[in-house]
C-alpha cells in the first residue's frame, strides 16, 4: 500500500509509514512488528493515543507521541485521541515517585475540554475523532468492574510492570495501581467501538499498552489485532530533559507560552540535537533533512536548521501567521528598529524583559527616566542622553529637552526605552 503524505505544499510517497517512523527514530517497543508492518501495509488502521486532563494544555513533551499520531493520519489511517476524563480523576502512576493530588472533577472538566479544543487544531477534521474515556469508564459499576475486569488482571504481573513495580518502595495506593486496569479498558473499547487496532505513547506506557492488548486476547481470542507501539524517551545531547527550560514546560496555549516564545525555544537549539528533531517535529522530507543537516556541518553559523526547524513547528503548533509575527519582532529586536512592530508584538517580544510603568501624561525624558527607575540619577539620566545612549521607541534621543508621549505609538499601551547597546525596558503606561 503506497501511503502519500502531505504536508503543506510538499508531499511524500513511502511504502510503510513504520519505515518512516524507524527513519525518524521514533520507533522505541513495537509488540508485534511483523504484524503490525503488514496490517499497516494491507489497510487503513484504527490507533490512538491518549492524554489526561492533568492540566488545560499539552507541552511540547507531550506532543512527542502526537506528532506520530499526526503522521498516521497524513498517510491516511484513522486516529482517534482519548482525553482521559476517567483515567484523569483518578492519576497514573508512571513517571513519579509518589501519589498524585487528586483533582476536583469541576478542573478535570474544565481541562478535559481545552485539551479537545487544542487537539482538534492540531489535527484538523480529516480521518481524526476525538472522545473522552469518561463517557464510558463513569458507567461501570464496581461490582461490574471486578467481575468483567478484574478477574482477567493477574496481580503478579500488574506488580512486574516497570510502571508499578518502581514505586513499590515508596507505596502506591490502589487507585493509582489499577490504573492500567481502566487504560486497558479503554483500549478495548475503542478496538470493539473504533475498531482500533494500535495503541501508541510514551516509553513510560509501555505496561499500559501490553496490559491493554493482553485484555483484548482474552476477552476477544488470540487472534485479535492489537499492537503496541512506543517511542524513545527524548534526552538532549547535553544529557538533560527535552522541553524543559529556566522559565518552565513550553506550552501549545499561546498565554502559556507565547507563539514568539514557542519560535525562539526551537531556534535556540542545539547544533547536536537539531537534526533529530528536525526528524520528529516536522514533516520535511529526507531530501530536505539531509540538506539541512549538511548545511550544519558546514555553515553552522548561518543556524538555517534552527531556523527551519522554528519556522515548521512555529505553523504546525500556531500557524503560519505566528511564525511571521515572531520573525518579525525578532528582526525588531535584533535591528533596534522597534517601531514597526504592533502592540501586540510588544506584548510577545518584552515579555520577559525589565518592566516598569509610567503615566499617561507629556514628561520631560530626563524626569520620566528617573520617574521609571531606569536612571537612578538626573545627572545620570541627562549625561546618557547627551550621550546618545538612551533610544525611546527607537528612536535616539539626544536633547534633554524631549518631552515623551505615552500615546505617541504602540496604542498607547507602551513605551519602549533603550539605554546602551542591548538594555531594553518595556513602560507599562498607566
């Protein structure tokens, strides 16, 4: 089966999306790889995969497994998304040293519907549905539950699972142990429901996954196609985390974190670390990869795979509008020549710059700068400006003089001062 993949312009015509998933490196446990080869070769598959309602948006370590989702459903196959409304209420264990704080359903509710949201921008309407484990998990009731589910669970083999058995030590409640129990569930149900076949996620849901598929055999039979799925736990070349940073996770929400923000984190990566992500976060083809990764060996200066790399999930995440905003306050800020960005843009680009606030009314330049904080000193503030070390608004201001209009630009909203080189300071006008 020839699978055509189209992202954007560009198309890629591959024989078997799990060769273009071993290409990217992003094949870590497969149950079944033979079988699972030609059931995607043969046909047009059901798989999923899943995220709690923990909070109301993904980060980028969560986007990892989604970006394999999402190149399932360009080649053609049927994805399905579960936000865990059930699973969520109740927390997995996996990936934590101790119990987590159970949420009030009224945030699980909340979250459960800005996750819908977010995913359904992701993936569009085409070959996606998008459900709520809730729906179905809320009506079992629990003497149902223990006939129907646990009598199938051996509790020697859900204690040999990596997910429990690493926190056997520090305890774990059995709320978060039948965890697994209630994520089979759901595979079940979308195999039966769906008629999904593939479950994929995380290295950390390994034992999530096979529990569900050894749930389907013995309620189904053996010869029921289910497979699993997972990809490599993502480490920088430097050894730590991916996705984290000084400031935090990196949001999808745009008020988490912001779209020039989101830009900025993917050009600022790692000559070492590049190209692998340029395999697992974008859709170029190979041509343009290897393209890519020759122009770091040889102009590593230029920083075009960074660029590249920012520009493709900049549009993926937030469009292609976003990207062109974070290009240009970027070159804003890099020139000096501030005014021709929107008030918007200040408010994406000064984010994270030293803030101050100023009134509304005329001031002169040397008082409203020692009125700001910026200059401690109206000797200070009048020898700056004669010098010509003091911009407002991008401008440079050398005449003592000057009288400052809060309203003059940005929507009256901003005043933007630069004392020196590269000393930003966005005025707040009150």
């Amino acid at each position: 089966m020839l699978h055509e993949i189209q992202g954007g312009e560009r198309k890629i015509h591959l024989e078997n999306i799990i060769d273009e998933l071993k290409w990217r490196g992003a094949i870590n446990q497969v149950t079944d790889e033979e079988g699972l080869y030609k059931l995607v070769n043969d046909k047009s598959v059901g798989l999923y995969c899943g995220t709690d309602p923990t909070g109301d948006s993904l980060h980028i370590g969560h986007l990892i497994p989604f970006m394999m989702l999402k190149r399932f459903q360009m080649a053609g196959h049927r994805a399905h998304i579960i936000i865990g409304g059930g699973t969520g209420s109740i927390g997995d264990p996996s990936g934590r040293n101790s119990e987590r704080t159970l949420q009030s359903m009224e945030t699980v509710h909340h979250n459960e519907k800005a996750l819908t949201v977010q995913m359904k921008k992701l993936f569009g309407p085409d070959n996606i549905t998008v459900v709520n484990n809730y729906d179905w998990l809320s009506k079992i009731d629990l003497l149902s539950f223990l006939r129907d589910y646990g009598k199938l669970f051996n509790i020697n083999t859900m204690l040999n699972k990596e997910v429990v058995s690493t926190r056997l030590e520090a305890g774990i409640s059995f709320t978060e142990f039948t965890y697994q129990i209630l994520q089979s569930v759901d595979f079940h149900h979308l195999w039966k429901e769906h008629d999904v076949q593939l479950q994929i996620g995380g290295a950390d849901q390994w034992g999530n996954i096979t529990s569900g598929i050894d749930l389907i055999h013995k309620m189904e039979g053996q010869n029921a196609q289910a497979y699993g799925l997972t990809i490599p736990l993502m480490v920088k070349a430097d050894g730590s985390k991916f996705g984290k940073t000084a400031g935090g996770a990196i949001w999808l929400d745009p008020k988490k974190t912001t779209p020039y923000e989101f830009y900025q984190f993917w050009l600022n990566q790692d000559d070492r670390d590049v190209v692998k992500y340029l395999k697992y976060f974008t859709f170029l083809s190979r041509t343009e990869i290897a393209e890519l990764e020759e122009k770091v060996k040889t102009q590593p200066e230029k920083r075009e795979a960074q660029r590249k790399l920012a520009q493709e999930v900049t549009e993926f995440v937030h469009g292609k509008k976003a990207v062109e905003q974070a290009e240009r306050i970027s070159a804003a800020l890099f020139s000096g020549d501030v005014k021709t960005l929107t008030a918007d843009d200040i408010e994406q680009g000064f984010k994270n710059m030293p803030a101050v606030e100023c009134s509304s009314e005329l001031t002169n330049i040397v008082e409203w700068l020692v009125n700001t904080g910026i200059e401690k000193s109206k000797r200070q503030a009048r020898e700056d400006v004669t010098n010509g070390a003091i911009r407002i608004n991008g401008d440079r201001i050398r005449d003592i003089d000057f009288v400052i209009d809060p309203a003059a630009m940005f929507d009256g909203r901003f005043v933007i001062a630069r004392r020196g080189k590269k000393r930003y300071f966005l005025a707040h006008v009150k």
